[in-house]
C-alpha cells in the first residue's frame, strides 16, 4: 500500500484527491488546521494530521514514513497583497519542500496553475510546457504560483526526490467554488462577458487534475511539468454558459470590450488600493487575462509521458453538476 500526504485536502481539489487515493488503495495522511477539517478528513478516509505551511518541524512529523507528497493547497483568489500570495505559495511549497526532503520522500507532486505562462493580454493557443514563465506585478497569484513552480523544478533530485507539477487550466466541476461566485454576481446584474466571451479556452475537470497527478507520482521522470486538459477547446461563452445553466442560471448577453474592461480594473485597483476599500474589485486586470483573451494548452506531453487520458469527459461532468 502506497503511504501518501496531502496539503489542501480540504479544498475543492484536495479532497477529491483523497478521495481518488483511498479508493485506489493508497494510505492518506492529510494536512489540516482545525478540528472541523480533521472530521471532513476523516470521513473521506485519510489520517488527519494537525499543522500549517509555516512550520517545517510539523510538517515533517506529519509526513510520517510517506512516499509520496501531493501537494495541493494554495492561496487562489484574483485579488490580494502580493505578500499574502508570497508567503502561502511560494514559502508554502519551499517549507513543504524542506520537509519532503527532510523526511526521505522519493515523489513530490504539486498541483500548479496552467496561468504561469500567460503573459500580457495578447492570444496564446496551444501552449506547451516550454513556453517561458510570466512573473507579472499586477497579477500577484499568476507570479507567486510561478515562483513556486521554479522551486519545485529546482528540487528535484535524481539520487534523491523526483518532482513534478501538473499545470491545469479553469478547473471546474460538481461543488467549484467558482461558480457560485459568478452566480451571484449573475443575479446582482454584475456580470459582463469580457470582449463578447469569445476568447477561447481549455478547462480541466477536477478529477482529470487528480488522475494526472496520480499518474505523475508513478510515472514522471522527474524534474515536469505537464499540462492537462479536458481535450477540447471551447469558449468562454459556452463553457460559463453550460456551467451556469446547470445551476438553473442564464447569464444573458451584455458584454464589455476588452480595451474598456481592462482600463476600468486598472483604475478599481489603484482606488482599492490607494483608498484601502474593503472587500475585492468587481473586475481586476488578473481576471481579465484569466478569461478575456484566447489561451488554450497541449497536452501531448502528459498524454506521451505519463499515458494520461481524461477519465472525466466534458459531457460527464456536466451532467453531474446539473444532477447534483
């Protein structure tokens, strides 16, 4: 029985990771903070194991005798200190590192973020892992979860832990918490669709990042990183659409030039920030290159090195968030 240990297990993505885990035979051992998360835990079947990111002695304790490390927690919002991200994505994954290593773990899988490549607001399709990394100051979490990337790539060690990451696009799937977000601002009459919601995208279903993952832990090289993928480009429009509709929401027709949208969160920002205002922007420039411009990715590299293929179609999982 292979002995594993999760970070973020109680997420929208950790936990169905335990969960994948358990019923393939793994042992889970899971990183939690409170007494609430450790019942969540336990009932998906792991061992809950009390600590943080911040402290490398716990961590190492909590490891225990694993052999692999999935590591999946993450700060992801679009709007925040670039201090926050820093010290939840980047010191995050260099303690959890540290504690791998210490501990003699000889697979370290990360969830990362398809985003670290997006550079400025220009249209990318069919991306592959080579394409350079983007730090960019205005987009704290793309640059925090590039930063980590590189820490994660530069552990792996041949002789010692092998790493790897899986680079997803819009996760999404039954319980995204995404959605109900865009829901409400749907029904607060908030919603725009950026530049007519044309841009074209790839998403990932939550289990296919998952499969992915698991595949990387027993087949990777070390030293990937792999982005995965549904396997089929779509736009913006008809996958909010589609989503939103499964929730029994249409979120109409009225949209926003991109030129326009971009000039106005720029502005939110500075008056967010410069005023202090509580709460986040309605629209920030993060968001934008998220969904506004055209970014699909290959995942031949997945699919040639790992065997990865979608466990989850488009059409599945929609049906079971319309079911749920």
């Amino acid at each position: 029985m292979t002995k594993a240990f999760v970070t973020g297990g109680t997420g929208f993505l950790g936990g169905r990771l335990i969960k994948m885990l358990v019923s393939r035979g793994w042992h889970v051992r899971a990183l939690h903070r409170s007494p609430g998360d450790a019942a969540k835990l336990a009932a998906m079947g792991a061992v809950p194991v009390q600590g943080d990111l911040d402290n490398v002695d716990a961590l190492s304790r909590g490891m225990g005798d694993a052999e692999v490390v999935f590591h999946a927690a993450a700060m992801f919002k679009l709007w925040g200190s670039a201090e926050a991200f820093e010290r939840a994505n980047v010191d995050g994954t260099r303690n959890v590192l540290a504690a791998a290593k210490a501990q003699g773990v000889k697979r370290f899988v990360q969830i990362g973020a398809g985003a670290v490549v997006m550079g400025p607001g220009r249209p990318m399709l069919g991306v592959t892992e080579d394409a350079p990394l983007s730090l960019p100051r205005w987009a704290p979490y793309i640059a925090s979860k590039g930063r980590a990337q590189q820490l994660l790539l530069e552990a792996d060690d041949p002789e010692g832990m092998r790493t790897a990451i899986i680079l997803p696009p819009m996760i999404w799937g039954a319980g995204m918490p995404m959605i109900r977000e865009t829901v409400h601002n749907v029904r607060a009459g908030r919603f725009r669709w950026p530049g007519g919601g044309r841009s074209l995208m790839s998403t990932a279903h939550v289990d296919n990042v998952c499969h992915a993952a698991m595949l990387a832990a027993e087949r990777s090289n070390g030293g990937r990183a792999y982005f995965v993928t549904d396997g089929g480009d779509r736009s913006l429009r008809e996958v909010m659409g589609t989503l939103l509709a499964t929730q029994g929401v249409d979120p109409g027709n009225r949209s926003a030039p991109l030129g326009v949208a971009w000039f106005l969160a720029t502005v939110m920002e500075a008056a967010w920030r410069g005023f202090r205002l509580k709460g986040e922007p309605p629209l920030t420039r993060q968001m934008l290159r998220l969904v506004g411009y055209d970014f699909t990715m290959s995942d031949r590299r997945a699919r040639d090195e790992l065997g990865y293929a979608p466990v989850v179609t488009w059409e599945e999982g929609v049906e079971e968030m319309r079911a749920g």
